[in-house]
C-alpha cells in the first residue's frame, strides 16, 4: 500500500431525517458525513530499519477528493453509547 498524507479541510455530519426510532428502544439515528480535502500519495514503504526514521517521500502533487459516508447504527453493539457501522462509502479524486 503506498503512503498517504491527507489533509481534511471540512467536514460535515448530519443524522438522516426518519431514520431513528423514539420510544421505550430508541434507535440514534443514521448518519450521513462529507469530508473534504487533499491528499498525496508516496512510494511503498520500505521494511528496513535506515528507511523508517525518514520522513516520507510523496512524489505527487496534492489531489483533491470529497469523501461521502452512510454511517447506521449498530444495534447488535452493547453498552450505553452507540455503536455506528459504514454502510455505504464514496470516494471522488476532484479535478
């Protein structure tokens, strides 16, 4: 896998309207998040130890990409906090 090196601009998150559940079992609702940013790629990395004190090399120009996630919520997941799974992912290299 090459490296990355991403730097998110914005990023957004909102629940999906009629998604969640009121009542005695709640459900949280479903949510949708946009992130937005560059990112450059970089060679492999290299498995000696002289090569992993360096800094790493990105031999590209920063591309732009927007980013889109349906998180939901896991409702299988124990404990008072919820538990959220992707669902669906979309990535699009802008330009």
């Amino acid at each position: 896998m090459p490296r990355s090196d991403h730097d998110v601009q914005s990023y957004d998150c909102h629940p999906i309207p009629g998604s969640s559940v009121p009542g005695p079992q709640p459900r949280p609702p479903s949510l949708l998040v946009t992130v937005t940013g560059t990112v450059r790629h970089g060679p492999p990395p290299q498995p000696t130890p002289a090569t992993a004190a360096k800094k790493p090399v990105f031999e590209n120009e920063p591309r732009v990409f927007n980013q889109t996630f349906i998180l939901i919520p896991d409702e299988t997941a124990a404990g008072g906090e919820p538990k959220y799974f992707v669902k669906a992912d979309s990535l699009r290299f802008v330009g």
